[in-house]
C-alpha cells in the first residue's frame, strides 16, 4: 500500500476564497467526516470535536501558510501532532482554468500504526470529503 493518499477537486471559486473555507475550523468540522462539529479549543489554530465513525474525540491544529496556498492539519496529542494532512490551493487560470476558479489536493501520509482497514477507510473518506468541500464552497461562493 501506498503510504500517501491525494485526493482533488476543481473548486468553481476564487482561489482566496477557497483556501479561506478551507482553513477555517469551524466550516472544516462540516466536511471532515473524522473531525465533526470542531470547536475552538483555547490555543490559537486548535479545534476539537468528533469522529463521525467512532464518536471519538478529535482534535486538529489547523496551520494556514497563505502565501504558499498552503493548509497543514496536524493531528495527534499535544507535544506529538504532525502534519498527516496538507491542502493547497491553487489558482486556476495557472492551469488554464477560468478564472475565478482553482484546483485543491488534499494529501494525507499514512501513519505506521495504521493498519491496511484504517488506511483504505482514510483513503476512501478523502475522497468524499474533496466531493463535500468542492460542494460547499461552491453554493456559499454562489449565494454571496
């Protein structure tokens, strides 16, 4: 098995608009199936909530690197969180897409305690969740 996953997905939004949904914790807890219902866990970028799967808690520290287009997601307990998952976002007339449109890959590492189960579950739920926020981010972007 692989030991990274890259899930994407053309957004029909500007680039900034998206990574700014993306980095924010409290729209991040619609989307991400394993992270529910995030709220701000006291230090700055911290998020709790819960797996949709398991009812466990979860726990997400959300690091935006704007000027890269750049969102890692460290998971773990504190003084051990690392970044298993990275967004980028980029613009799409890079790529010769319209403008006012952009390409997003999440990718995620799989970690050494994560047997063959948990990491083709990982890799199945990324690829909805690209499906989910493609599908949020577009009807906010159209509703402004």
């Amino acid at each position: 098995m692989p030991h990274a996953h890259l899930a994407s997905a053309r957004v029909d939004a500007p680039a900034d608009f998206t990574f700014a949904q993306l980095s924010d914790g409290s729209r991040l807890g619609r989307w991400a199936l394993g992270s529910m219902d995030l709220v701000p866990a006291g230090e700055p970028g911290l998020w709790r909530g819960v797996s949709l799967f398991d009812g466990s808690p979860a726990e997400v520290e959300i690091r935006p690197h704007p000027a890269l287009g750049l969102i890692d997601f460290h998971l773990g307990p504190a003084g051990a969180r690392v970044p298993r998952v990275s967004i980028r976002v980029t613009p799409g007339p890079d790529w010769g897409l319209p403008e006012g449109s952009c390409l997003v890959a999440m990718t995620t590492w799989r970690a050494g305690w994560m047997d063959d189960a948990r990491w083709q579950r990982t890799r199945t739920t990324h690829e909805l969740e690209a499906l989910l926020f493609k599908a949020q981010i577009e009807t906010e972007w159209a509703a402004r």
